[in-house]
C-alpha cells in the first residue's frame, strides 16, 4: 500500500516537472529555433535580466520537488559515502549557484553572462532522475554498480575540479573567475544518462525476461546473473518426479512375468509411487494385475500382502535382511543403476528384485547443452545415491557429479566453489535445497519449487521449462554489456563538458560552446543511451 502511496505522489510531480523543465529549456533555445512559437518578447534575449529571472522563478518549483534528491545527497556527504545521490546533488548546487552569479552579472550590466545560465540543465538533470526515482519506486532497480561508479566517478571529478582551479588562481585568473569556473565543471559533471539508463535497463531486462517466462527478482539478481560462471543442480530440479521400472532379476525358479505379476498384485490399490510404476509396468506388458488385495504400508518402501494364501513381502534390501529373507545372497548383484531397488520375496523366500529408475526433465538435456555452448561449467548435487537414468544423456554436459549429499554438505559444496573462485548459480526446488541456494551467489527456483524455494529464489521459472534459466542468464549478460556501453557513452559526453567548461577546448581550438549546448550533449547522451537500451527487449538468445 505504501508503495502504491509514493508512486501515486512520483507520478504526480513527474507531469509538473516535464511541463515546466520544457518551457525553461524552450524559452532557453528560442532564439535558436527556426520555427517557433512567440514569446512575449519581455522574457526572449532582447531583456537579459528579465529572460533570466523568468528562468529562476520557474526553477524553483522543481527545486522544490527535488528536495528529497537534495536531501539524499547532503546525507551522504555527512556520511563521506560518494555515490549517484552526491553526484546529482553537487552537479544540481553547482548549476543553480553558477546560475545564480551569472544572474548577478547580468543585472551589473554584462548580458554575454546569459549565455552562461544552468537553468536549462538542471531541468533535464531533475527531469531524468524524477523519472528514474518513478520508475525505481519500489528500490528492485538499484545497481550496486552505478553507486560503485559514482563514487569513484565523484572523486575524480572533485580532484579535476581542485586541479583546475589551483591553475586558473596561479595563472591570475582572479577569484571571480576561478570559482565560477570550478562551479561550472561541477555542475556539468553528472552525467544523466548514468541516472536513468540504469533503471531502464534493469526494467526492460525484467520485462524481456518475463516474455520467456523467468521473473527476476531484483537488479542485483541481474548483476549476479552476469557474473556467473558455474550451474549447479540439484537432483530434484531437473526430476519429473516419475519412476519407471529398469530392470527385473529374479532368483528361486521364478520368471520376470512372475515377480513382476506379483508384485502389481500385491501393491494393488496402492499410491505410493513405487506401486504405480511396478503396476504400470504391468499393464503395459498385460501382466496379471490385481485390485483386490488388501495391501499393508510397512513404511518407506515396504509392503505387505496375502496372495493365494502366500505372503507376499516388498521391500529394501535391508528389510529383506530383517525379515531374515533366504536367498538374498542368491540373486546377482545389481549393475544398473537405480534410483531405488525393490526386493520381492514369497513365503519368507526371495523371488526377486526389480530396479526403478527416475526420469529427468525432456528440457534438461537442451539446458545443459545450450549453457556449455556458452562456456558454463555445470555441476549435479543430489541426495540421491545413484545416477539418474538418463545419466549418459546428460553426462556429456555436466563437469562433476556429487551424489548421497545431505543438505548442509550441498551447502558446503556451494561454499568451496565459491571460495575457490567461481560464481555460482544453483538451480533447486525443495527445501532441501534452501542452504545451499542462500550460499549461492544466484539462486534460481524451477517451476514446480515449493513455496519457501520459490520466496528465497532470485530467479522464478514461470513455465516447467528449464530452457528459461539459460535464457535468463545469457539475457543478464547482454544486458549488462548495453549497460556498460550506455555509461561509456553517458561518461564520455560528461568528459566533453568538462573539457567544455574548463575552457581546455576554447584553449586548443577556439570553439566556445553555450552552457545551452552542453544541455543539449547531455540531453543528446540520454536520448542516445535510453534507444541503446530498448534493445534488450529484442533479445533472443543471441549476441546483441
């Protein structure tokens, strides 16, 4: 409900600011504009100090609604933690101070100063993070990368700041000089682009990832996405749950038909999911099957039953050996492997065994195949203390297998490739798998997780299709690279106007700009960056 509350309150600025931060800037470049809407010429260039101060009376509304921008950046400077809020808040001071002594020159007579007015760029500084903060409203589009580059990105232009103002005081510049010129490249130092094209990002790549059925949490889930480099499973994620018979040895003169007939007999009536596979393997190859008998659940896998006066006992080897079953050293070792062996024993005599393997998924084959095409390493952890059936079939992608695991030991699997170097994403659905999945650096929960999998997960399936965790991870990586280049480009256009603003270029080619066309580079860098990134929802599994 609150964050109904403060959407509701974003919007309802958003609309104010876009409106007026439009006139300030149009009233700015109307003297540039070929067609035009006119102005009360008390207001156009013909009146420097009037054109400025209309400016300044229409600032300050945004000011106002940007308050709580203002207030996040002089928190931070008390607490010396530099990041985007200490950018925008010094790049918006410095601006309207330097706007404020270049009005000042105005009224004393020097209308050139009207060329120097910051109103414009505040403007769309303000505009860009308010649409920013609405759409970041819920805080699951923070990067911890922006605040890491904007710390470092603030020091620096601080140092270039102090740099160029200890030149301009031993070069006699003067005081007036010097300390306008360090509030200018302080103002145009905030790249806007590094405000909005963030958020975006993280939006879109939501948005895209959520068309091939994956919700990804956060963006911090995105950054770690990208950095991945190690698949791990957990034996439930990629099982369909369904158990079918391998193989059927027998021993004591009896037949595969036989144990196999009096087993779906015995188990007859039953749910437990071994009695569905062994009498739907009956029914498949038309072995007798029967519904009549009462079955007795002896726990686990044990059963108990009376057929034709005979007692008909299933069970584990173990229970077989309590049970002082003759015969069980009789029957040859198994040699498949089995996620679960069946002993099958008649009138205290064993009769025979019958092996269950356990399906994997039809995507997990595909999944593995398309994350080792893109150079993942994929590990199997399982409590299961044999293969799964189509082990072959997905042998060929896994890099290790790790079987007979309790929950805890996973999570010290997870915790040594961790420490080891790798990035780790773990893929489960049970809550066995929940220690582990908080020790990896993602965690992504399949469709059929349970509830407490599904909360703690970074990533959610929203289909029972693995193929959409590739298609997650690979659409983080590629987000992040258009990201990078949107901060390249957001950062270059801001070295441009600082080189501007220091009089560097004017020094080496005689060009002055406008602080109007600075406005306009910065404007042009959000344009340019926000179209970069509306590239992610064109992604499709491939190289952007």
């Amino acid at each position: 409900m609150q964050n109904m509350k403060d959407q509701s309150k974003c919007s309802k600025w958003l609309i104010p600011v876009i409106i007026l931060s439009a006139l300030i800037i149009y009233i700015s470049i109307y003297h540039l504009l070929r067609f035009r809407i006119p102005l009360p010429i008390l207001i156009t260039r013909a009146n420097p100090f009037a054109h400025s101060i209309i400016q300044l009376m229409l600032i300050i509304p945004i000011l106002i609604t940007a308050s709580n921008q203002i207030t996040s950046g002089i928190i931070s400077i008390r607490k010396r933690y530099f990041n985007a809020d200490t950018l925008v808040f010094i790049s918006i001071i410095s601006s309207i101070l330097y706007s404020l002594y270049s009005v000042a020159r105005i009224y004393s007579g020097d209308s050139s100063y009207v060329d120097s007015l910051m109103f414009q760029f505040v403007c769309v500084l303000i505009t860009l993070t308010t649409i920013g903060n609405c759409l970041n409203q819920d805080g699951r589009s923070s990067l911890s990368l922006i605040d890491r580059l904007s710390g470092r990105y603030t020091i620096a232009v601080i140092i270039i700041t102090l740099c160029c103002a200890a030149y301009y005081a031993l070069s006699g510049k003067g005081i007036a000089f010097t300390l306008s010129r360090s509030a200018l490249i302080l103002a145009i130092s905030c790249p806007s682009a590094i405000i909005l094209s963030p958020v975006m990002t993280v939006i879109t790549t939501f948005k895209r990832a959520s068309q091939l059925n994956a919700h990804i949490g956060s963006g911090t889930a995105i950054e770690s996405a990208a950095k991945v480099n190690t698949i791990v499973f957990s034996g439930s994620a990629i099982s369909e749950n369904e158990i079918f018979v391998k193989k059927i040895a027998v021993a004591g003169g009896y037949t595969s038909e036989q144990v196999a007939s009096l087993a779906a007999q015995a188990l007859g009536g039953s749910m437990h999911p071994v009695a569905i596979a062994i009498i739907n393997y009956a029914l498949q190859n038309s072995y007798k099957v029967s519904d009549n008998n009462p079955c007795i659940y002896l726990g686990g896998d044990a059963f108990a039953a009376t057929i034709n006066n005979d007692e008909v006992l299933i069970g584990d080897r173990e229970f077989m050996t309590k049970r002082d079953i003759a015969g069980l050293e009789d029957l040859t070792p198994i040699s498949d492997n089995a996620v679960t062996t069946i002993y099958i024993a008649i009138n205290k005599n064993i009769a025979g065994y019958i092996a269950l393997g356990e399906k994997i998924s039809e995507s997990c084959s595909k999944l593995i195949k398309t994350l080792v095409a893109n150079n993942y390493r994929c590990v199997m952890i399982t409590c299961r203390n044999s293969p799964f059936d189509d082990e072959h079939g997905i042998s060929t992608g896994i890099d290790t297998f790790i079987y007979g695991v309790s929950s805890s030991e996973k999570l010290e699997k997870i915790a040594a490739f961790e420490n080891a170097g790798d990035t780790v994403c773990m893929i489960g659905s049970c809550d066995g798998d929940l220690p582990a999945l908080t020790a990896a650096s993602l965690s992504i929960a399949t469709f059929s997780s349970q509830d407490s999998v599904r909360s703690a997960a970074d990533i959610i399936l929203k289909e029972d299709d693995l193929c959409a965790a590739a298609d997650a991870l690979l659409l983080a990586k590629s987000a992040m690279r258009i990201l990078r280049l949107n901060l390249f480009i957001a950062v270059a256009s801001s070295i441009i106007g600082i080189l501007i603003s220091s009089m560097a270029i004017y020094q080496l080619t005689g060009i002055k700009l406008s602080s109007g066309n600075i406005a306009m580079i910065t404007l042009f860098s959000a344009g340019i960056t926000s179209l970069n990134t509306l590239r992610i929802l064109l992604w499709n599994n491939r190289e952007l």
